[in-house]
C-alpha cells in the first residue's frame, strides 16, 4: 500500500492541553490504575442519592462506581434503573451461569497481557482503536481490521493532528470527514468550507482524510472509506490523534466500547456489555446504548447499562465466595458472554434447544473455550496479524498454542442439585429467543423490559432537552409543530411519542410521530418508524434528512426495527404506536 509522499507526516510535537483535546475535567477522585487511567472507585451505601433510596436500592450502592452512582440522582433515571433490574436475571444465577462458563475465564487478561507486550508504549492508542473498531464485527474480524489500521497508519509515520479530537465532538464534523452532510455527499471543497466554519484547521481537515483513507484502504471491504462503518470514525480518529500522555483521561463515546477499550488495558472495574449480555439477560441490545456526555467525561451509561453492571458486579462477589478466590467483574463477563454464545451455536447447529442440548450434557467445556483470545491470535503465525504487527515493527513474541480444553462443567452442575440446574435452565431458556446472530431481540423480549428501556430513552431525551415541547421550540429556533395532528386512520397522533418530540433540522418541523406501512405488515396498518429502540444515530438520521413523504429513503435497520416493534407490541395487545399515558 502506497500513501502520497506530501500526506505523510509525524505525528505534531506541539504542546497540548486538555482544552485542544475536548477533554473535560473529572470531579471525582480515581483510586491508583492503569495506562487508561486510575479505576474509579466504589460506591457504598452510604453514597446512594435520595431517589435510589425512593425505589428501595439504596444496598445496590455497592455494586456502582462513585460516578456511575452520581448518574441516578434523577428519580426518572433511578426509576429506569430499578425496573430494569427487578426484571433481569438474579445475582446468583448468572454466577451459576458464569462458573459453567470457566473455560474461558481469563480472556481479558490474557488479551490485555498480549496487547501490553507487543505494543508496549503504543498499548493504549491500539486498545483505543481496537475497541473503537468493534461494533457490528466478529472478534477476528475486529483485530484483523485493527492490526491493519494500525500498520499502514504506522508505515504512513503516523499522521496525526490533537485538535481532531476535539473536533470529534462537534456534531457533523466526522461525516464532513467522510464528505457527507445530513447523509448526502458534498464535494471536499464543501466540506471543507464546513469544516472551518465549525472551527477545524484546513491542516487538521487534510490529517483526519487521510487517516480515513488509510482505514479505508486497511479494513476489510473493497469500498475504501464507504467500507468504514460510521459507528467507528469517531472513536478511531480520537485514538489516532490524542498524545500518549493524555491517555489517562481518555473517553470513547458509547458505554460498550469505552469499556472494552479499558478491560483490554487490565481494568478490572468496568464491565463490557453488548450484544451477547443482553441475549443472556432477555433485554434489547439498545438497553445498552448511549453516548458521550457533554462535559466528555462519561461515554453515555444510561439506567440500562448501570443496572447490568451491577448485577454483574454482585454476582462477580457471589462466584468469589462460591470458589474461594476473587472473581472480577469482567471475569464474569466473558464466561457468560462465552457460555451464552457457545450455547446457542451449538443448540442451533445440532437442530435442538438450548435446554435440551445441556440436559444431554451436549454442551462440553472445548465448546464454551472455542472463542479464541486475542493473545493467541496476534502470534499465531499461520494467521495474517502476526506478518502486520512485524511489518509494523513490532515484536509479536513466543507463539503458545492454547492448551486443549477438557471437561463438562454445565454438566457437573446440572447433575449437583436443583437449585443450581434450575439456574442453567432458565438462562437456556431465555437463550432459545436467540434465533440468529443478527437477532432483533427488541422483538422477542419481555414486554416490561422494552416498556423499561422506553421510559429510559425518554429520560435521557428530557435530560438533553428538558420537559415537552416548548424547550425543543427554543433550541431549534422556533420550529412548528406538525399541525395534522391525525394519523391517516383518524386517530389522534401522540404529543409525546416513543422519543419525544425530534426537531428536524431540513424542515424544522417537530415530530413525535412518523409512519409507514406494508401489506404484509398488521394487515397493511400504519406503524410508527419513530421506536425506542432506533439508536442515536439513527434518530440523528431523522434530525438530519426529511422522512415525511420521503419513506423510500429510511434506512433499511430503521424499517427492520419498526416492523419489529410494531409486531411484539401488536402480539401484547397494544397498539403499535405509543399512547400518551403508558
């Protein structure tokens, strides 16, 4: 891969503050940690605001941070949190869950262990960009496309400019990056223009181009930059671009990846839930999701992702007392991450269900410990990392083949008692929803749980732009609001909606509803496409494109999630779109 001589450059030597990076100051006192920075410390009883006292989980205290705890003095935002743990799975079951899963117990550890000794000082920027990568990819997927970045952004001496960090928090500039505005291309010289008109430098607009050409050309996919998923440009640039000094106070925004980034460089207090943590729990993915506050110091935990760490975090010292050693939050993770997903694979690939697969003791450990970690992977040298991380001028060191794993461990539990099996069973129960890797689980969820994630989403929305309507006016310079306020049917559209009222930025009109329909869809009904379980950035998508009228040009993941809703809220008995009051 050649890159243009002039493009190339080494990373700037000038002096930054935090100020140049965006980076916002932190309140709360951090106990001693790592290269990302001291772990924050636990909360206690004692810390617990009055509105987590007011839903009877003053004692959950315990299992929180000190910051994450200060996110549920809102009594909506504690509602949210209360309710959602009351409907996931008990403590003490998913440490059953957990110790079945044992094969894999120490996959972060040796990941991070691998990622330290090969990268050495460089560790954090490559955890940064590795997790950073990760979304909507598999764990091999993931490396290859980090190890290749990482190589050519190397070979490329590194180009870098620190005030693209900042500029990854203003909203639009990464896709003016990718010359695109409100989705739709522009030329450079537009987006350009754009850039310096939101404060960029025409020497920091050229870096973050070329660093997305680089990407582009180094990820899988033969689109070069299209073939760079949205959900990665932001966070990649933030790793590419901070010094290696200010690490310590690092942020990627989204919960998930924010902390993958930090379990990969040994931290032992956050905890990594995605995809496979909420198929375990029987709740939708997007419970999960967030984004990076405005002071830039929280990566966006909403109630959702709080109560999924505590439940980790109580069953982490449940297991240890059951074993007789400390096990750690994200030891627990990844041994039910491991268990959940070898469960479902192996049921679906012999034609059984989950439950019927382990009651045949069908489910050995050599399943569970398939997964490979990245430790193995990066010096396997019949795999193509190895050859990047030497290209790049690292050394990759020893190649130790995993050891062959033995055992039947689901089985040993399900055989000691019934308190124990009956754990095992209720999780493979929750697991047989599970109908494919791509799973909507927004569908086939416990309708209090989607109710749950509801309410949360609203919460978050009233803490960005406060109470109704009338805050949304002020913002958006005093849109007005749709005044057919009738769905085709006759009925009366909602004031309130799912969301809550979004402000178009084409139009600037204010919807709380849009809709959609298909024949083979509740009969050929409107359904609402405005649905709580749509991502940030696709309800950025509606602020930034005109759908009214314009359905053809609704992404293909929006429709999927709304036909989705509308189905699992028909098969409750209710109607799909939302009803004020609920």
């Amino acid at each position: 891969m050649v890159f243009p001589i002039s493009m190339a450059r080494k990373a700037l030597k000038r002096t930054v503050d935090d100020e140049d990076l965006g980076i916002g100051s932190l309140d709360v006192d951090m106990s001693p940690g790592g290269p990302m920075g001291p772990e924050a410390p636990r909360a206690r009883p004692k810390d617990a605001p009055e509105s987590l006292i007011a839903v009877g989980k003053k004692n959950i205290s315990r299992h929180l941070t000190q910051p994450e705890i200060a996110k549920l003095g809102r009594a909506n935002s504690a509602a949210s949190f209360s309710a959602l743990l009351d409907v996931l799975p008990n403590a003490k079951e998913m440490a059953t869950v957990a110790s079945a899963g044992q094969a894999k117990r120490g996959w972060y550890q040796r990941s991070a262990q691998a990622i330290a000794d090969i990268y050495q000082e460089d560790a954090p920027r490559f955890s940064a960009l590795l997790a950073a990568t990760s979304p909507q990819t598999s764990v091999q997927s993931n490396l290859l496309n980090a190890t290749n970045i990482f190589k050519n952004w190397s070979l490329a001496q590194s180009p870098s400019d620190p005030s693209l960090v900042k500029m990854m928090n203003v909203p639009g500039a990464a896709g003016l990056l990718r010359l695109r505005k409100k989705g739709s291309k522009i030329s450079e010289d537009k987006a350009r223009q754009e850039w310096r008109d939101k404060g960029g430098s025409d020497e920091a607009f050229d870096v973050g181009r070329f660093q997305l050409e680089i990407m582009g050309e180094s990820v899988e996919g033969d689109k070069g930059i299209d073939s760079v998923l949205d959900a990665w440009v932001g966070n990649s640039v933030r790793a590419l671009n901070t010094p290696l000094n200010r690490f310590d106070r690092f942020v990627i925004s989204g919960p998930k990846v924010d902390s993958f980034m930090r379990n990969l460089v040994g931290n032992t207090t956050e905890v990594t839930n995605d995809t496979w943590m909420a198929n375990y729990m029987g709740i939708p993915q997007e419970s999960f999701s967030g984004s990076m506050n405005v002071a830039r110091t929280d990566p966006g935990k909403g109630p959702g992702y709080l109560a999924a760490n505590a439940l980790t975090r109580n069953a982490s010292e449940i297991l240890s007392t059951r074993l007789g050693e400390i096990v750690t939050g994200p030891e627990i993770q990844e041994m039910v991450w491991s268990w959940s997903k070898a469960i479902v694979e192996r049921s679906r690939s012999m034609g059984e269900t989950p439950i019927e697969l382990i009651r045949r003791g069908g489910l050995v450990d050599a399943m569970i410990a398939d997964t490979p970690d990245f430790a193995s992977l990066l010096r396997d040298p019949g795999l193509p990392y190895r050859k990047q991380i030497e290209t790049a001028g690292y050394d990759p060191g020893v190649f130790m083949p995993e050891a062959k794993v033995k055992g039947n461990i689901t089985q040993e539990i399900m055989e000691s008692g019934d308190t124990r099996r009956r754990d095992l069973e209720r999780a493979a129960k929750r697991l047989q929803r599970v109908k494919s890797d791509q799973v909507s689980l927004a569908a086939l969820s416990p309708l209090v749980a989607v109710a749950i994630y509801e309410m949360s989403k609203r919460d978050r929305q009233k803490e960005k732009y406060g109470e109704g309507v009338a805050p949304l006016l002020k913002m958006s310079g005093g849109g007005d609001i749709d005044t057919n306020m009738l769905r085709s049917d006759g009925s009366k559209k909602s004031a309130e909606g799912f969301l809550g009222p979004i402000v178009s930025d084409v139009t600037g009109k204010v919807h709380t509803e849009l809709s959609i329909n298909f024949d083979d869809v509740l009969g050929g009904r409107d359904i609402p496409l405005l649905v709580p379980t749509l991502t940030e950035e696709e309800i950025d998508w509606f602020r930034n494109n005109n759908a009214e009228g314009n359905v053809g040009i609704v992404p293909q993941s929006i429709i999927n999630k709304a036909i989705d809703h509308a189905i699992m809220r028909d098969k409750a008995g209710l109607d799909p779109f939302y009803q004020d009051g609920e």
